[in-house]
C-alpha cells in the first residue's frame, strides 16, 4: 500500500520489512549522499566513463544538478534509489539536450504560450538489493505529480535499448532517432505525456491509477503528438505487440522461423520460443553511423541483426562478410554481464532485436525452464566462438 506524507512532503510503500520512503533532497548533505550513491552505481559497479566523475571524492554530479529537483529513496538508513528531474523552459535546457531530445518541435505545440515547461528525468539508479521493489513505480508516480504540479505536459527522458520494456510499461513512447549520450552509450530519447490516459490503459501502465483522477485533461497535445510524430506507427512498442504479431514480423525479416536461425533459440519449441522473445525482446530500428557497442562497456542486451549491414570500427572488417540476419554480434548480455572487446557500428539502416538481461531477470523466476535452455544455448555458443565478438 502507498501511503503520502503530507508534513514532510515524502511517500512510502509498505513492504513485508521497512517502508519504503521517497523524498526531495534539501540539504548539501542529503544532496552529496546522493552524488556518493550515484558514483558507486554508475562507476564502481557498472564501469561507466563519465566526464563529470569527482574520483578523488567519488561523487558524481553536473551542472544540471544546480537547479534540479533530487529524488531518493531510502528503507531505513539505507539510501536505496535516485532519480533527477529538471523543469524548466527551453532556455533553460542546455543546446545539445535541445538537440537530442528534439524541443525545439515540442515548443511549436502550442502557439499560445511561449513558456511551455519541459521535465527531463536522468540519473535514474536502484540499488542491485531493490531492482524488483515498488521503489521505481514510486519514483516515477512522484514525479508524475510534480510535473502535472507545474503544468508540464511532456516529460522526457532517455534510455537504453534494455529499459525500454520497463519505460515504455511506464507509459513512456519512443518517438525520435537513437543518438549518443557520453557514460551510457547509444539511447534511445523517450517522452510521457502526462494526459495520454487511454495510452496508459492500453499499456496497462502503474499510473494509470493516479492520472485517471485528473480533472482538466489537454487531449490536443496527445492529437497534436500524434500528428506530428506520425513515425510512431513504424515503432514497434513492447507492451503492445502479441507474441504471435512478434513472431510472424520475425519471421518475415528473417525469411524463415526464428529457431531455424537463431542459436539462443536452439531446442525451444515453437510456444517456447514466442514466449522468451515477447517478454525479452525489444525490436529497433537504427540509422546508419548508429554505434552499436562500445569496447570495454558492460553488455545489458543479446543483440540480434535482423537487417542492415553492420561494420567493426576495432578489427576494420565489414561484419556482413560472416554475420546474416539471425545472428548474435556484440558481447552477452542477457545470462551475464560481459563486456564488448569491439565496436561496432551500422552502415546502413538496420533493425535489431535486444534481448534484454533485465527482463530476462525476471523471466528467469516465471519460466525457469525455458530459462534453463536459454542459459545453456548462450554457453554453448561462447564455447563454439571463443572470446566474444
């Protein structure tokens, strides 16, 4: 049960042990506890190259942390999640975020007002401990209410291709290309529109239950959205896609069933098959020059060529020549975390299915069967190949 703590302006969640509270970060103390956490999260257990690390310190903080709202979530003592929102007008926001995000489309929504409030949500982090804890849902509805506080209409965020399921549950839409984003590698830019109530129905998204008590809804800005971001019907959104509609578009991109070429699929029935793909597999599109992995990041996904062309920027040689569609390339992702020793980039449109290791997680506790034979299909694999490509 979610509880609100009016006075001292925080939530909780009942859990069988201690509440879970989430609050606002006021003081430098509470502000640089959070830039501590960040750093062990971020540097020391996912091994990521930011430019604004503070090693000697550990911290781990930016510009944008001078006028953002901190949220944290602690059990007790024990701080146990993050997440950073700033709010503000499109002069507020720096160039390149601008850029990447596409705003400046966003500011044409409405011709009225001229001082259109964005939210940009970053530095979201869960302790290892907690990744399957109700303390994401009650980062995200906080945050909800803020924005719907001060009349923000679309909150923004970005994510890799192995959130993606997890964003777009929130009710999250992918809507613009795949760009690079420093320590995090190629993401994908993300949009909630706080009024798309029926999207978040069909979603069947955990906010569901707070947005649908808001009285004045804009509908326009979800037609205005709608229309102008007409590419939408291109992208294929995990939470709304079958399993069967899954497999038959696998299996036209593939000429063929996808347990005829694909080895992580080896010995899985047909139902097997569809089941682990619908709830681990997340399709995208890139674009040409798309860098695809980065050598010496961790790897989070299974990454599946099902289009395109591919080349490796280490070893200087066209991956076309030995990978086809149906083909793994890039380190495992899904039953560890091993790090790339390539980087690879797209050099033509190309489509990708990312198996993703986080919901793989979770599919694990559900289907230990199948993930059994997941699991063995992918050492098998490593030992027919040896090193990881």
């Amino acid at each position: 049960m979610i509880n609100k703590d009016t006075k001292n302006n925080s939530w909780s969640a009942e859990t069988p042990n201690d509440p879970i509270k989430i609050c606002i970060a006021t003081t430098p103390e509470e502000k640089r506890e959070i830039y501590h956490f960040r750093y062990k999260i971020y540097v020391e257990e996912m091994s990521r190259h930011l430019d604004e690390v503070d090693y000697d310190n550990k911290l781990l903080y930016d510009e944008q942390d001078e006028w953002a709202l901190l949220l944290y979530a602690k059990v007790g003592s024990e701080l146990i999640a993050t997440k950073r929102i700033n709010i503000g007008t499109i002069s507020d926001f720096p160039q390149k975020i601008i850029e990447l995000l596409s705003l400046e489309t966003f500011q044409g929504y409405s011709s009225v007002n001229d001082d259109n409030k964005f939210a940009f949500i970053t530095k979201v982090m869960v302790t290892p401990a907690h990744r399957s804890s109700p303390v994401l849902y009650l980062l995200m509805v906080k945050c909800y209410e803020i924005c719907c506080h001060n009349h923000v209409q679309f909150i923004f965020g970005i994510s890799n291709f192995h959130l993606i399921p997890l964003y777009e549950q929130m009710g999250c839409r992918r809507y613009y290309k795949n760009f690079f984003y420093p320590g995090h590698g190629l993401a994908v830019p993300i949009v909630l529109l706080t009024d798309d109530i029926q999207h978040f129905r069909k979603v069947r998204s955990p906010i569901f239950r707070i947005a649908r008590r808001r009285r004045s809804l804009n509908m326009k800005t979800i037609e205005w959205f709608n229309a102008v971001f007409s590419n939408q019907a291109s992208i294929i959104n995990s939470q709304l896609i079958t399993e069967d509609e899954l497999w038959n578009l696998l299996c036209k991109r593939l000429n063929g069933l996808p347990t005829e070429s694909m080895a992580v699929l080896q010995d899985l029935s047909e139902p097997e098959a569809k089941k682990f793909l619908h709830s681990c597999g997340i399709f995208v599109q890139c674009d040409p020059d798309d860098m695809l992995t980065f050598q010496g990041d961790i790897s989070y996904t299974y990454s599946i060529l099902l289009s395109g062309r591919l080349k490796s920027l280490t070893f200087q040689r066209p991956l076309k020549e030995y990978l086809t569609p149906g083909q793994h390339f890039g380190a495992n992702g899904l039953t560890e975390h091993n790090k790339h020793t390539e980087e690879i980039a797209a050099t033509s449109s190309a489509e990708i299915l990312a198996l993703s290791g986080i919901a793989f997680q979770k599919f694990c506790r559900s289907h230990p069967d199948i993930a059994h034979k997941i699991v063995r299909n992918t050492t098998r694999e490593a030992r027919k190949k040896p090193g990881t490509r």
